[in-house]
C-alpha cells in the first residue's frame, strides 16, 4: 500500500485484511515498528480525533510526528492554482506542500470542501492538486468528498459489534444550522455497499446525496452482494435497522447557495434523532462520526443511551490508523 486515499482503491479483501492488522495491533502493539520515522500532518480545517489519533497512532508504533495548520502559527497557505497572490496567503501550496513532504516519510492532508461548486468538489480539486506535488505516502485524513479514514474505523466498529454484514444500514441526514460537506456521508455510504449490507439512504426532498456518490455505493453492493436504495419515509428506513448512522450535510438541491440551503433547512429542525424513531428498531445501534451537535442533530435521551456507539468508533479511529501507518511505513 504506498496511499491511503479512498477505502475504494482496495479490494474488499484488501479491506479485510487491513482490519484484521489493526485488530492485531490493537491487542498487540509492535512499539518499535515505525521508530526512526516521521509522519507530518497538515490541516486546512479543525480536527480533534484525526489529529490526535494519528499522532497516538504513530507514537505507539515508536515514531512521531509534526503538525501544521496553515495560518496558525505558520504561513498562510494559497491553494488556487493561477491567483495573484496580493491577500493574506504568503506562500502557495506549490512551495510549501513539497518542503513539508521532504521533511517527513509520509503526509497526510486535511482540506473541506469549498462547498461551492459541486462539480469541483466532487473532482476533489484542490486535494488532487496537492497531491500530485509530493512522491512521498499520502494519507487523506478528509477530503471534499472522502473520509477513508473514519470509513475504515466505522466498519471495524460494525464488526467489533457484531453487526451481520447483511444488515440494515440506515444512512440518515440530520438538522445542522449550516450546511456541511458531504464527505462523511459519501464514505459511510461506500463503506456499508463494500460491506455487502442492505444500505437505505433517509433523506428529506432537496438532500440527496449527488448521483456519482450513489452511483459508486451501488457498485460497491453489487460486487459484494449488498444493496443501495433513497427514501424520505423515516418508518419505511428504520423498520428493522441493525445501524442508523446520522449525518449531517448540505442541500444538494442548491450547491453553493446559502441563503436557499438555509431556507430549505428552515423547515427540517425535527430531523433531530430521537428515542421514538426506534419503535420498530428496539436493537438499532446509532453512529456518528463526531463532533455531533447535541439536540440538534441527535438528541441526549438517545446520544447517553446504550445505543449509542459513538465513542466505540472514536476510539477505533486509534487501531486502523496504527494499521495503515504500519502498511505505509513498515518495511
């Protein structure tokens, strides 16, 4: 493996047996397995589990790390390929992603959507962009569209759990007072399909993910035996569910433009998951990448319940990044 970019760029063997790795070293860590190398982290936008996992990751594997976050601390960093650099960036990701790539074994990058142009977006543009600047291992610690990471980390919380690779997976929107990108949902989305489930999206009129999005899950099912299906019914969905994963993200009905998203969302505040959207799921595990805004998105009675595994998938944020540093690292 010389990049961990898309969980799709793996065979679903090859998914497996990175999971089986990180179950390996998560009972048994190998504490001198990346001594002498160094992974730098660059993060366009915040982080609070990507950050520190990979830096415990690499700590426990004997290596270490360094973080930039541009314009903290650091330069501000242009990404616009052509622009006229009179504004606040000092130094365009030409210079600096190169010199950050020499210093270290591997990179790994964080940069959002612009959530602007839905095209661009969905070609991942800018990560793209950076990407082919360096010739060192890259990692993508989230993308405009991608999180493989949080992917991998959801699907060994679904085995960990035991929930049968033929499940239902209920993928549903959630009410956020911003529109957010369309990362998480796209990943969790490809991650169910290459599982085999049965995987529903729940989503109100104006939120259905872009159709390439769907497009690439329902390859992914049927080369695995799983399924892929929309619907706005919330009973219709949950019906039997092992899994509501919940997210967040923007009205695709109206990429780009803020003030008719919000008017779109205006009327949705009861997308909140509460304890009654379970009354013909009394077994359903609920997911969320985090951060999750409580009473917003989900609410207490359900986010302090058993059914909550939230913290179960932050915690395996650990043992699948030990497991792809050491298949990017470890020779």
């Amino acid at each position: 493996m010389k990049h961990f970019l898309d969980l799709g760029d793996l065979s679903r063997d090859e998914v497996l047996s990175l999971l089986e790795l990180a179950r390996r070293l998560e009972k048994q860590p190998e504490p001198r397995a990346l001594a002498g190398k160094l992974l730098g982290l660059v993060f366009f936008n915040p982080s609070l589990r990507t950050l520190a996992s990979f830096q415990a990751a690499m700590a426990r594997l004997g290596g270490n790390s360094f973080v930039i976050h541009p314009g903290h601390g650091s330069w501000h960093l242009e990404t616009r390929p052509g622009v006229v650099m009179d504004g606040a960036a000092a130094e365009h990701v030409r210079e600096g992603i190169p010199a950050l790539a020499a210093y270290c074994d591997a990179l790994g990058i964080r940069i959002f959507a612009e959530g602007r142009n839905l095209a661009s977006d969905l070609a991942e543009t800018a990560f793209n962009a950076m990407a082919s600047l360096i010739d060192k291992p890259l990692v993508n610690l989230e993308s405009a569209v991608n999180h493989p990471c949080q992917a991998l980390a959801d699907w060994k919380t679904l085995d960990d759990l035991a929930v049968p690779r033929t499940g239902r997976f209920v993928l549903s929107w959630a009410w956020h007072p911003r529109a957010l990108p369309l990362a998480v949902p796209a990943a969790a989305l490809h991650m169910a399909a290459l599982r085999g489930m049965e995987v529903i999206v729940l989503r109100p009129e104006g939120f259905a993910l872009p159709p390439a999005i769907m497009e690439r899950a329902r390859r992914a099912a049927a080369a695995s035996g799983g399924s892929v299906r929309e619907t706005t019914e919330r009973a219709d969905a949950l019906r039997g569910a092992d899994v509501l994963y919940v997210k967040e993200w923007g009205a695709t009905a109206c990429y780009g433009d803020a003030a008719a998203d919000a008017q779109l969302r205006s009327a949705l505040t009861g997308w909140c998951v509460r304890g009654d959207w379970f009354a013909a799921a009394a077994d359903c595990r609920v997911m969320h990448c985090l951060p999750v805004r409580r009473n917003t998105a989900i609410a207490d009675e359900v986010l302090d319940s058993a059914r909550s595994v939230v913290q179960r998938e932050a915690y395996n944020r650990l043992p699948v990044q030990m497991a792809v540093l050491h298949q990017l690292l470890r020779s």
